[in-house]
C-alpha cells in the first residue's frame, strides 16, 4: 500500500508521537530534530500503518454509506460525485 506522507505524520499523531514528525523518502519516521533524532521502532511503524489504514478504510465505508444514501434518494452517480466531490 503506497501512504501519503500527510497520512503518515497524522496517523503519528493520532498515534499520541509528537511533533516535530519527519519521514524518509523509505517511509522511515523519526522525531525531533538534528542531531536528536528518535527513530520510532519496528512495532511503532506498524502501528502507523495500521493506523492510516484503518482511516482509510473508515473512509471509505463512510463514503459508500454516503453514496447509498443519495442513490435511495434517486441522485445519479454523476449528481452524487458533483455533490460530494468524488
């Protein structure tokens, strides 16, 4: 799964880390600044990750009540996507 860089430094958040919140290139995720650098552990990345995808499924599920929701109410996809921007 391809993250966002945004998605990262706020699941970190969430996650309770604090700024500030760097991200490698690799996806590698430290806090503070140099030279005191914390690098979050192995179990710490997983969690991150987890958390971006367990938001992005949120999302999703909340789009999709959404979008059938309008279609009870007789909105064509194209209305629905005009409305709601996707």
């Amino acid at each position: 799964m391809t993250v966002n860089l945004n998605a990262l430094r706020a699941a970190a958040l969430e996650l309770g880390h604090a700024e500030p919140i760097s991200i490698e290139p690799d996806g590698v995720i430290w806090l503070g600044t140099d030279p005191n650098r914390t690098y979050l552990t192995a179990a710490q990345q997983k969690a991150v990750t987890a958390q971006v995808a367990q938001t992005v499924a949120n999302a999703t599920a909340a789009r999709d009540s959404a979008h059938a929701k309008l279609k009870v109410l007789g909105l064509t996809n194209d209305e629905i996507a005009a409305l709601v921007g996707a």
